[in-house]
C-alpha cells in the first residue's frame, strides 16, 4: 500500500501470553547474563531485549552453542540467501510457526529480497513466480518436514545444482528452523510491534 508508512500497519492485537515467559533482563543469573553480553551487539542487535533469546536464556549453555549454529546457517551458510529464506519461509508457514514468519519476512528485507516472494511462498512450488530449481527446494522442504527424507528425485534435483556442502547447510537449515518452530510454538514467544506490523501488512499462518 503505497504512501503508508511501517506503524500505520501495527494493528494486530498482542500475542497470547507466552507459557515460558523471557527471563529478566534486570534479574537472572550471571550465566545468563553473561551469554545474553557475548551475543549482543554482534549478530543478534539487543540480546537482552530480544524475546528468542530471552527465552533461550532460561537454559544459556544450550543457548550459546545453538546461537552459534543458528549464527551460520544466517551467515555464512554456503546457501544462495533467496533459496535459503525459501525453504525457511516455507517451513514457517506449513508448520505455521508464526513468530519465525513474521521475523523473517523481516529479515529477508534486509537480506534484499522483494516483498513479492511472500504471497507465492504462502501458495508452495505450484506457484508460477518460482523457478524449477526453487520449486525443488520447496518441494525438498516439505519433504523433510513430512518424511524426515528428500525423496530420491528432489535429490537428484538439489545435486544438479548445489555443492555437497550446500546440501548439507539445506538439510541442517530446514532441521534447525523445524526445531525452532517446536520450540518457539511451545513456548509462546510473543512479537514485538515490529513483528506484529511485517504480519499485519504480509499476513501471517494461523
């Protein structure tokens, strides 16, 4: 909607109240504290006012190493970024993993991609705005997440293209953003008005 501006989209209401609520920025305990300090002001912009991170504090050993995981697959992961955020994106929304959508719309932005990717991720590889290759990269998704296996023809069609090591990064990518879906569906973690104004003008899995 031309003309308007990111707050003019903030009208969803609050998320539900999350049943593992963030700790306390202002009263945890010092391992906690000191693993929120080490990820803030790098990759993850105000840890400590982060609701993810906030959460996986509650546990900071299992938070730091997987941050650090979760870190490469965003960074230096051997992944072409569009067909990344497509298997991710698609992920989020058939698992209907709200948070992890709405963030990701987001972080795609940044990323540079067009807004004009959203609309045909909700509608998966039959959609004639992806290529052939981004349709098996879907396809591969969803056949992670239904089958805890690519079948033999999305892998012949990943290996056409991609390195052993980008297929490696694809299968670690979309295994660790399904994990993350359990975790922040379970949990509850509760958007930000950022998050809630990205859902409210691209929609959002309900």
């Amino acid at each position: 909607m031309p003309g308007k501006k990111e707050e003019d989209f903030a009208m969803l209401p609050n998320d539900p109240p999350p049943r593992l609520p963030p700790v306390d920025a202002d009263a945890i305990a010092p391992e906690a504290r000191a693993f929120l300090e080490k990820w803030t002001g790098g990759f993850f912009q105000g840890a400590d006012k982060h609701p993810v991170l906030l959460t996986f504090a509650h546990n900071p050993k299992l938070a730091d190493v997987f941050s650090a995981f979760n870190i490469h697959l965003l960074t230096t992961s051997t992944l072409p970024v569009k067909q990344r955020q497509i298997a991710i994106m698609r992920l989020a929304w058939i698992t209907k993993a709200v948070y992890m959508w709405s963030s990701h719309l987001n972080t795609s932005i940044s990323c540079g991609l067009d807004d004009s990717l959203f609309e045909p991720i909700k509608v998966g590889a039959s959609d004639p705005y992806f290529t052939d290759f981004e349709r098996h990269v879907i396809r591969a998704t969803e056949e992670l997440i239904a089958n805890y296996e690519i079948s033999e023809e999305s892998w012949a069609a990943l290996m056409s293209e991609w390195s052993e090591a980008q297929v490696l990064d694809f299968l670690f990518t979309v295994g660790c953003y399904t994990t993350i879906a359990y975790v922040m569906r379970s949990t509850g973690v509760q958007r930000l008005p950022d998050l809630l104004a990205s859902a409210e003008r691209y929609g959002a899995p309900e």
